[in-house]
C-alpha cells in the first residue's frame, strides 16, 4: 500500500461510520468486479436467495457420509454434490464397502487444502500406514513426489508441512550431480514441461532414477495450470510411465491384499470443473476443441481435486476432494465429542460450501453447462485473435494461449490497466482467464485499453 493510500484509509477508519465503510467497499468491489479478467475465479453468482441462510451457522465437521451430533450442517447437500462430481469424474457410485467406490469432501478451503490432503493420503498410502479397510503395508518406503515447472506454488507449502520428499530436494541431498535429465547433471526444481504441459519423457525418466532406487513414486499431474491454464496429458504421461513401472516390477493394481506401487493425483483446480462439462460440449457438436481426459475413467488415477470457486463459482473458496475407498486411511484422529472418526483435514468444514454447490448444480442443468463451457471456448479464441490484432499499433506484442486453456498471454501493461481489469502476472507476461462471466466486451474493452500508445512501459 502507497503512503497516500495508507493516510486515506487511516482518514476513512476515523471518520467513517461502519455502514458508509461497507457501502463504499461494496461499490468498488463491484467497479472492479465488472472489468475482472485476471485470476481462474468465476465472478458469474447469483446466490441472493441464500441469504438467510447467513444467519444460521453450518458446520459439516466430521465424514460427509457419517453423522454426528453436529447437527447445524448441510452433509445432505454436501453427499448430493460429491455424488454430482463422482458423475462428472465417471468414478462408481458410492457404496461404503466397495474398494472401488468413490470417497471424498467438500474443502473449506480451496484446491489447495484437496492438494495437501491427497498428498497426505499418498505418502502414507506408499509408507504401508494401516487402512480403513486393510492391514498396514509394507514399511520403511519413501514415498518421493514429482511435479511440473507449471505446478501451483502451493506445492511448496505442502511438501514442507507433510515433510514430502521431491526428487529435486532428494536428488539434491543423495545424487548430486547425477539428474539424469539435465546436461549438466543439476536438478531442477519442477520438471520441464512443454508450453505448460509437463514433459512425460522426462517425467519417465526422473521416475525410473528413482523407482530404481527403491523410492515409491507420487505424480502430481495439473489439469488446468495457474499461469496457462495448460493441461498435463495424464494418458501420456502414463504411457510413458508403464513401461518404467513394469520394468521394475511395481505392483499396478491395488487388490485387496496389495496395495499398488504408486499415486497419481489430479490438481484440477480449473480443469476438472471445466473439462467434463467442455467434453459434453463436444458430444453435442457445440466445439471442436481438444478435449483432454483426466478423470476416474483412467484406472490409475488415485486422486482428484478442484476449487469450487474457479469454474462453479462460489462467493469464497471451496472446492472438492475426490478418491476410491481402497486408498483410504485409517482416521487418524477420533472427534470426541461428536464421537465419530474424522477422516477429512479441517475439523470444522464450511457448510455453506455445499449449500452455494448445491444450488449452483441444480440451477445450471441439461444442456446449460455444456452451453457455457463452449461460450468459454470460443471467446478465449475470439480474445486471442482480437489481441493479436494490437500488433498493428505495437510490433513487439505477443498473444499466446496453450492448447484448449481458458487463459490468454501477452505483454505486462501499465499498472493502471493491470489494476482495472485486475490482471495478474508472471515476470513480464500477464494473462486473462476466460470465465463464465467474462463477455465480448469486456475483451474488447482490455483491447481497446491495450492498444493505447502509452499502454505498455517497455518497448512493446
Ligand atoms: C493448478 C492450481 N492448483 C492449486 C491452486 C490453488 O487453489 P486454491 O487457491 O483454490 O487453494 C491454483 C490456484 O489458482 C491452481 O491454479
């Protein structure tokens, strides 16, 4: 904050009263909403009609599937959601003592709390620790996580809360010098990927470094990038994997004696909200976009995550954490005084989270979604070919957009256009992210704005 910003806000606080404060923060929230373009967060909400739900407190502490005696929640609404997404994602319906069924909650925060606890569920899965249904495993393995260049910055705050093992820390402790993907034998910190799409083959090889050395592998596959909303072929990669796997004799299947040898985890904080629906698109002929496959029905995916916030929209986060009950953990941790096993992350979980989900998937049905997914689609195209038009007033601009992605590239503008339209940026590029808010106009509006002579400080 600017010193003139902070002494107008310290004027504000002592002059202000509370509901001229709130009005005036509501009108430039909605000024700013109206242009935004910048971040993957649908601003497309009308959840009026649940206001006076903002007078009862929910709580859906504890398993979704399990009641307790905390009885202000909304775990009906939260099943029924988990039960839409398991649709979304072809995962088997839910039948508590089928391994293959699916299990999962809805987050209290966003894709990151699904990311940690996927991550937590994987390194104690590949550990050997006891399972809700199932004996322990086999013990003393180090379970080690791969992940692209591309991937969330979150990924460091979970591998550093879960102490994790990643083949460029454990590479850089045990095999100095020896990354068998790089010329000069450094390890990287994220895997190399390919305009945002990780590099299966060095993918495979990083893995078969490690696998050949007894360490147990996490892949952590992002289906909707943060910066360019690109997707990682999850059937790829895993073709490259198999063989890997195969040749060091790791188990592929979990039976019911046997755990398999591996995890692979989906962060669709963006994709796996979008895709399905964009695929449904496609079936009815209303796209012909690429249309990556990502979920339950590839057997060898053990975990998924989305932020329900980004695609669905939400007036906070949220988002979904989805798996199969034979990968399942013994809980680890007993809710006393509402006496049943708490098997999710956070104790207490936001009910208004299912609630907004609820509505949001029951007032969007038949065709609609399909509808809005393509309406994406075709507008992230119509604002790559109107921003490639700016070349005309500055013959260094540059548009790029990764294959199907939501999101658009371009040179870093002036930072009073960056503020308006609420931009975010990577070194000198910047992007928007066509969400079911966005309209035409609104990119024409960032085009006309970027068009401008004095549009951009460097020698665009
Ligand atoms: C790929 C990816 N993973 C994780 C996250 C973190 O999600 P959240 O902010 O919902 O925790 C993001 C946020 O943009 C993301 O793009």
């Amino acid at each position: 904050m600017t010193e003139e910003a902070l002494l107008e806000l310290t004027k504000k606080k002592n002059t202000s009263s509370p509901n001229d404060r709130i009005k005036e923060l509501y009108a430039r929230l909605s000024t700013q909403q109206r242009d935004f373009l910048g971040l993957q967060l649908s601003q497309a909400l009308d959840f009026s009609s649940l206001a006076p739900f903002l007078n009862i407190h929910l709580n859906n502490l504890g398993d979704p599937f399990v009641s307790n005696c905390a009885t202000l929640n909304t775990r009906e609404m939260e099943c029924e959601v988990l039960d839409h997404f398991a649709g979304l994602w072809h995962a088997p319906g839910r039948v508590p003592l089928d391994p293959d069924s699916y299990w999962g909650f809805l987050l209290t925060m966003g894709a990151t709390e699904g990311n940690l606890y996927a991550l937590w569920n994987a390194r104690d899965y590949l550990a050997g620790d006891p399972l809700m249904h199932g004996g322990s495993g086999e013990k003393n393995r180090v379970p080690v996580l791969f992940y692209s260049e591309d991937t969330h910055y979150s990924i460091t705050k979970c591998t550093r809360l879960l102490q994790l093992e990643t083949f460029h820390k454990l590479g850089n402790g045990l095999y100095p010098g020896l990354c068998p993907i790089t010329k000069d034998g450094r390890w990287p910190d994220g895997i190399p990927s390919c305009d945002g799409s990780i590099d299966p083959k060095h993918l495979a090889a990083l893995v078969d470094f490690f696998v050949a050395r007894g360490y147990p592998p996490i892949v952590f596959l992002n289906v909707g990038t943060s910066f360019k909303g690109a997707y990682d072929d999850v059937e790829s990669v895993w073709q490259a994997l198999l063989p890997v796997f195969e040749r060091h004799g790791l188990r592929i299947r979990a039976t019911e004696n046997e755990r398999q040898d591996y995890w692979v985890h989906i962060d669709g904080a963006l994709g796996a909200g979008y895709l399905p629906h964009l695929e449904k698109a496609k079936a009815l002929g209303l796209t012909e976009e690429r249309v990556p496959i990502f979920d339950f029905r590839l057997p060898y995916v053990s975990s998924i995550v989305t932020s329900a916030h980004k695609w669905f929209g939400a007036p906070f986060p949220s988002g979904v954490f989805m798996t199969r009950e034979k990968y399942r953990l013994n809980p680890c941790a007993q809710a006393q005084y509402v006496v049943t096993p708490d098997s999710t992350l956070a104790s207490s979980r936001n009910g208004l989270s299912a609630l907004i989900l609820w509505y949001a998937i029951n007032n969007s049905v038949g065709d609609t979604p399909a509808r809005v997914a393509s309406r994406c689609a075709r507008l992230a195209d119509y604002a790559t070919r109107r921003l490639e038009k700016i070349r005309e007033w500055h013959p260094g601009f540059w548009v790029k957009r990764a294959s199907a992605s939501l999101a658009v590239r371009f040179p870093t503008p002036r930072s009073e256009i960056f503020e308006r339209f609420g931009l975010s940026a990577d070194g000198g590029a910047s992007h928007i992210f066509i969400m079911p808010h966005v309209t035409r106009s609104m990119v024409d509006a960032l085009a006309e704005a970027l068009s401008a002579p004095n549009a951009f400080e460097g020698c665009v």
